[in-house]
C-alpha cells in the first residue's frame, strides 16, 4: 500500500508538470475564451464533487476506524496505513476527472505557422 501512495504522489506531480506545460501553449483569443468557460465549469464541478467525496469519506473513515481498531485489533499504524490508502484512491479518482478538464486546453493550442 505504501507503495501505491507513492506512485500516486508521483502522479500527482507529473499531473500538475503537464498542466504547467499546457497551459504556456499559444492559444487563439477566442479559444481562450470558450477554453475558460469550459474550464470555470469543470471546476466548479470538481468543487462540488471534492466536497461530496471528503464528507463520504470522513464518514467510510470513521467506519474503518472502527472495525480495523475495534474489532480487529489493529494497531493504530497499520490503520493509518489503511486510511491513507483510501484517500490515495479517491484522489486518483479526482484527478482522472480533473486531469480531463486540464486537457481542456491541449486542442486549443495554435498551430506555430499562425502565431
């Protein structure tokens, strides 16, 4: 599992180096322009799913904690293994959806003969 944060992180920073990259892209002023709106309304529906998603886990965390501590006499370390886990996977999650609407970008990039 330990393993598994780790390539996530590494995706994480590979993610936000790609956007970096797109987003220095020559870009047409109207493409620009409908880029943004798309790109307003993809986070603003990543907002609200993020918020969705941290209340549910909050809730599936506190039911982990139960049953791995209480009932399965875990140690404490293990548990905290098992939570970062899950929040890996719902980030992984996220990203997918994110790094969707970041891609937004990448087809509207003009062609270097128009600049």
């Amino acid at each position: 599992m330990l393993c598994g944060i780790v390539v996530c992180a590494i995706g994480g920073v590979f993610g936000i180096w790609q956007y970096g990259q797109t987003k220095k892209l020559p870009v047409h002023d109207s493409m620009r322009n409908v880029s943004n709106i798309i790109w307003e309304t993809c986070k603003s529906y990543l907002f609200q799913q993020g918020k969705f998603l941290a209340i549910l886990w909050v809730l599936i965390g506190a039911c982990m904690v139960y049953y791995f501590m209480f009932l399965q006499h875990m140690p404490l370390g293990n548990v905290i293994v098992i939570l970062l886990a899950s929040i890996s996977a719902s980030l992984v999650a996220t990203a997918w959806r994110g790094s969707a609407c970041a891609s937004i970008r990448r087809p509207t990039a003009a062609p270097r003969s128009q600049r």
